[in-house]
C-alpha cells in the first residue's frame, strides 16, 4: 500500500453556535491562524472541508527555507524560522523541523548569476546563505554526474515533514481551545450591516466577529460568491517518494531539473523542479493581463495545458446559495495523480544529476495543485468587507512561512501591531 500522504486529525463532534474568529480552511495557514488565537484567547473554528493539511499542506516538498525567497518575504522567512524552532514545545508533537541544510546547484553562468543576485539583494538580513564555487560545491555533495558551476547554500534551512506539521499544528490549536471541524464545507459568510457576523457551513451557522479566507486553491471561487474579485490562479506541480538505502546527503538539494529532500519516514521526496503544469481555465484567460509581468520571469518553468480540465473547470458553478451544496463539498481533497509521467522523470533526473541513486525505487507519486498570485507574494490581508480576512496565493513556497504567516494574520485580525512588516502582502483591492 503506498504511504499516505497525510497524518489524519478526527473532527470535533461539536460545533460551536458562537467563536471570535471562524477560519476557512485547514491546511497549514489556517491551523497557523488558528494556534496563535487560541493562545491569545480568542474562541476559534478551524472549519475545513476535506481533511486537516490534505491538500497543498501535505502535499509538497517539504523545504523550510529563507534562502532565494523574494526580499519582501525574507523577513517572514526568518520569523518563521524562530516559530518552527519552538512549535515542538508550543504544541507538544513533532513537526519534523530540522535545519539540515539546502543547497541550490547551479548548472550555468546565468544561474549563478541569479544567485549571486539573491546574495547581494539580501546581504543585509544577515542570513548564513553563502555562494559556493564549483569545487565547493563538488566538496559539499560529491558525487554528481554533472558539472555544477557554483551554488547556494545554507545550513540554517532546513525541512519539516508535511505528512506531520498541519496535524500537529491543529491538534496544538484545539489542545488550547480550538474547535476542529473536519469534513465540514463553508458554504459563504452572513453580514450585518455589510460585516461579517458568522459564517454559514454545510452543518450549520457559527457566529463570528470576523473570519479568514485561508482555503488555498479555492479562495478564488470562494470570494467571487461574495463579489471580491481574488486574482489567482492554479498551476500543477508533481511529487514522487522514493526508498533509497545508498548514500546521501542529509540537506536537501535543489538544481535546475531536479530536487530531493530525506524524510523522516526514511525515504525522500522527489520532483523535477522548474516543470509546473498550468491547466488553463477561464481565470487565466480573465487574468491574463494581471499575471503577464510575472511570467516574463518565470515562463520557462511553466508548461501550459488545455483539455478536459478546462470544460470541467467551466461547469463548476460560480455562484450559489448558502442552501445549496457547493463545489467545495463536492471535491473533499483536490487528490490529482501524478501530471503525465513527471514522478518518473523526476527520479530519471534525480539519477543523471547525483548517480548514487540508480538503485532507488519510486513509491508513491502524487501531485498538488499550487494558488499562485500576479506577484508570486502571498496575500494576508484585510479583504474589502469589514471583519473578513485573507490569507493565501502562497505562490509555492507556503509551508516554510507558514507558521509566521499565521502569526501576522492573527495580528492583523486581532488589530495588533504586526510584528514583521505587513505592506508587502496587503492586498490593493
Ligand atoms: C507540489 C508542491 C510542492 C511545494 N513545495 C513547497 C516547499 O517545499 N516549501 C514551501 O514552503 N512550500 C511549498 N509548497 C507550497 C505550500 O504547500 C503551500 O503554499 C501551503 O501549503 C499553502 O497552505 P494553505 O493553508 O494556504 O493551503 P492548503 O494547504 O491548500 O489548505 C487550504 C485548505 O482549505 C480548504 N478549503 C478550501 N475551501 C474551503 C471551504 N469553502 N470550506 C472549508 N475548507 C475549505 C481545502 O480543503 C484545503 O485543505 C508546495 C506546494 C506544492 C503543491
């Protein structure tokens, strides 16, 4: 049987008629949210509509990093760094933290050349990352079937398991008073007077001075039913588990066609990196011109799709009823096989790069399907209705900040100072 990709939370058996803050959406953003407010206090709902952490949260890599982030993330980065330190201690299970190191290989003279972009840009947060040339990098990972040019490393970063963390989050969330409400759709949110005053799910209405829009890949849709316009789309990335019993390096590495990480459960994670599949749907024809700038720089890792997935995209409703059943009870876990054979070449690649793993045996492919913003920058943001927050278009790259990204929504719901700079992920609706 292949392992599963996920640890599973049970839901409460309750649900309450009345919290401070209803949270839409369980993966690792929305159980983040809601461990900092139940430490603040405040009443909370975690509402989600599949399983805790079942979709992107369990899905990716596994990479907990500051390094090659966008500057404006960086500090986020390294407050999350600090709460994946702690969580073990704040919720009183593993997340499979560790700061075993990641190395980015460079296989050209123009990706080095990013990287010595990213070192120089981001000199002034003081982060251990350091360019390595091409005999450092053969030092660090020996081995390789290719000629690296130079590379990018850092020994702080690190990983932490996604099969784990979500779980453990929201189990930590509910220990200090949480509920958790699995298999439990949010259906569209009530007002008064134009606020938010509870939110409707598909087992009743919970009343709340404010809820956060953390759902992921859906947001869109979700926010479209209330007349806000979220500018995002879907790509598609793919993952495969492979056992491998030779040698290894413990940190993770990342080059221009593959990446591998060791996890805990003693196999690793694989992907052919920079290959991410866009199935196009109406939203990308919608939000062309808002995502054309962006995809200047990152057309090259993109492969656009148009097929069965765009008429089933085009009959899934809009707009309905908060008494109807809505798509999001209709698709419990956005569960995609592997996209083609990407889980094969991703091991293929893997092989040409560090040799070693010839023997390795593929276990488990899985894909995710990844929200990304018109700026690749996530959104935690106060949305345009009074009482109603957002936090999403996590763009790939969620799970490391995921942890501090639920601290600053926490902040900004709560109407606290934000404890990192808040402006580069504040929506201009
Ligand atoms: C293949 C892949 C590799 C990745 N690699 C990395 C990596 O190495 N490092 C990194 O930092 N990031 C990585 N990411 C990105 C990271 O996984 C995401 O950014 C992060 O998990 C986003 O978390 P989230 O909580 O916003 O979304 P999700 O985990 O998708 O959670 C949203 C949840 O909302 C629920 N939901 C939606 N609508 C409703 C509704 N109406 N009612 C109730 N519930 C609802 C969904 O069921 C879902 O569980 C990767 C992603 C993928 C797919």
């Amino acid at each position: 049987m292949s392992p599963a990709l996920f640890r599973n939370v049970d839901g409460d058996a309750a649900m309450p008629a009345e919290v401070d803050v209803a949270i839409i959406g369980g993966g690792i953003i929305g159980a983040s949210t809601a461990l900092e407010l139940a430490e603040r206090g405040l009443r909370v709902a975690l509402c989600e509509k599949g399983a805790i952490g079942g979709e992107q949260s369990s899905r990716n890599w596994g990479w907990v990093r500051r390094m090659g982030r966008d500057v404006a993330e960086v500090p986020l980065a390294m407050q999350a760094r600090t709460l994946w330190q702690e969580l073990r201690q704040r919720v009183g299970a593993d997340t499979g933290y560790t700061e075993s190191g990641i190395l980015y290989v460079a296989s050209n003279a123009r990706e080095m050349a990013n990287h010595e972009a990213w070192h120089a840009k981001t000199k002034h947060f003081g982060l251990e990352s350091k360019l390595l040339s091409a005999a450092e990098v053969a030092a660090l990972a020996p081995g390789a079937g290719r000629k690296f040019v130079g590379g990018l490393y850092t020994a702080q970063d690190g990983r932490a398991e996604p099969y784990a963390a979500t779980a453990a989050i929201a189990e930590g969330a509910r220990a200090k008073g949480a509920a958790i409400l699995t298999n439990c759709a949010v259906r569209g949110v009530e007002t008064q007077a134009g606020a938010v005053n509870g939110i409707v799910t598909e087992r009743g209405t919970i009343k709340c001075g404010a809820a956060l829009l953390a759902s992921g890949a859906w947001t869109r849709l979700f926010a479209g039913n209330l007349g806000i316009n979220f500018k995002q789309l879907h790509v598609r990335a793919t993952v495969a588990r492979i056992e491998h019993s030779g040698p290894a390096p413990e940190f993770a590495i990342g080059g221009t066609d593959f990446a591998f990480r060791r996890r805990q459960d003693g196999g690793y994670s694989v992907a052919v990196r920079n290959s991410n599949i866009v199935p196009l749907s109406i939203d990308n024809f919608q939000l062309m011109f808002d995502f054309l700038p962006n995809l200047r720089h990152s057309w090259r890792e993109l492969q656009i799709r148009f097929g069965a997935h765009f008429f089933r995209n085009l009959a899934i409703p809009r707009h309905w009823n908060t008494d109807e059943i809505t798509p999001f009870e209709r698709t419990r876990i956005n569960n995609d096989a592997p996209y083609g054979m990407l889980d094969q070449q991703a091991l293929k690649n893997l092989i040409q790069a560090y040799p070693a793993f010839a023997g390795a045996k593929l276990t488990r492919g899985w894909s995710g399907v990844i929200d990304v913003t018109a700026t690749a920058l996530p959104v935690i943001s106060a949305a345009p209705m009074p009482g109603l927050f957002i936090a999403s278009g996590f763009s790939g790259h969620g799970f490391g900040i995921g942890p501090a990204a639920g601290r600053l929504a926490a902040e900004l719901i709560t109407g606290r100072r934000p404890s990192v700079d808040s402006s580069p992920f504040c929506y201009a609706w």
